[in-house]
C-alpha cells in the first residue's frame, strides 16, 4: 500500500508517496446489475484537478473494440479500464462500492484480469448517508441541493439500453454521453462535500 499523508482535510492537498495524489471519479453502464447476467457497455474515469473540472475524462465504449463489435465481448475493454483505474490513487464513486467495483471485478475475474487492488476509494453515496438527511440519496438529488436546484445529471429511458444492447450506435452514444455526465458530477458533488470526509482508508 503506498505512503499516504492523511493529516490534510482536503484531498487535493494529501501526498502519496512523496508526490500529489491522483484522483478520478468512476461509473460504468452495464446490460444488467449482476455481471454473470450482463456485461459492461461504457465506462468513464475522469481526472479529478484542484481548481477546475477540466480534467481528461478516460472513455470506453464497447464497440471501440473488435470483439466488442462482433460478439459483445467486453474483456478488452475490462482489461484497460483496470490499467487506467489502476493508475489513480483515489478512486470516488456513487454507490460503487456496491456496485460499479464488484461489477468490475467480477467481469475481470471472468476474463482472467487481475481486479482492483491498489486504490484508496470513497463512495460518496453512503458517504452522504453518514453524514447528510436528504430525501433520497441519489446523485441527481445532492447536485440539485448543492447546485441551486439544478443537475447535469441526464436520465436514460430502459428503451435506450435495449437498442444500445443490439448494437445500435446512436442509443449507445447516449448512453456514453450520459456516464460522461455521471462522472463529472460526482466530481461537483465531492469538491462540495470534501470538508465533511474522513481519513482516507484502503477498501
């Protein structure tokens, strides 16, 4: 596990190994909620900056990859999320630690990849359950509490993930738009809510 100062309050400000963390948010979009039913559609990791959200955001997409695009097959694309996820010192999600981690792992275990280990993680969303009373705990909801009633969150019609599921490019692009979108806002979220996060723990 690597050395990590865990005296600051702010994320942003912590060293690991001598050198400034690196942060991403985290989401993926799938064709069911357990990975032995379905499998990974797109996923995002966005580079989480001190003082603006103009960070790169990492994109993968199915049909970016042969196999993706013949048979749906989602190793390869597995295979280099790991690599990028891997790359980042803390990893911030929504709910990922319930679903978007184990999702990951388990399709990895299927293809023979070795599955996350070497990240400090916050999950935001039972973060909020700890410290926060909202009537749900939904992103869209602490954006639009947070942000003046407004949300970049987008919403996706269940018609939208059958089309992307049959190969269509339009319905998958939307739903590649609408991840984009998740991870930023998580990103909003966390540069609000960072004062009231603990020391960072390896899950």
């Amino acid at each position: 596990m690597p050395d990590i100062n865990n005296s600051q309050n702010n994320d942003l400000d912590r060293k690991v190994d001598g050198r400034p963390i690196r942060i991403c948010t985290f989401d993926i979009e799938t064709t069911a909620l357990e990975a032995g039913h379905g499998y990974m559609l797109c996923a995002c990791v966005k580079e989480v900056n001190r003082n603006n959200f103009a960070g790169r955001t990492h994109t993968f997409r199915i049909d970016d990859y042969a196999d993706g695009r013949k048979s749906f097959s989602d190793k390869e694309m597995i295979k280099d999320l790991v690599k990028c996820l891997d790359s980042y010192d803390l990893v911030l999600t929504w709910y990922g630690s319930r679903f978007d981690i184990p999702f990951t792992n388990t399709r990895a275990l299927k293809w023979g990849i070795k599955t996350l280990d070497k990240n400090f993680r916050r999950d935001l969303c039972l973060c909020a359950r700890g410290f926060g009373k909202l009537r749900n705990n939904r992103l869209a909801t602490w954006d639009k509490y947070l942000h003046g009633g407004k949300t970049d969150k987008t919403f996706l019609d269940f018609d939208v993930w059958i089309q992307a599921m049959r190969g269509d490019k339009k319905s998958l692009q939307y739903i590649v738009t609408h991840c984009e979108a998740d991870v930023l806002v998580t990103e909003k979220v966390y540069k609000k809510v960072m004062p009231l996060l603990g020391k960072l723990r390896k899950n």
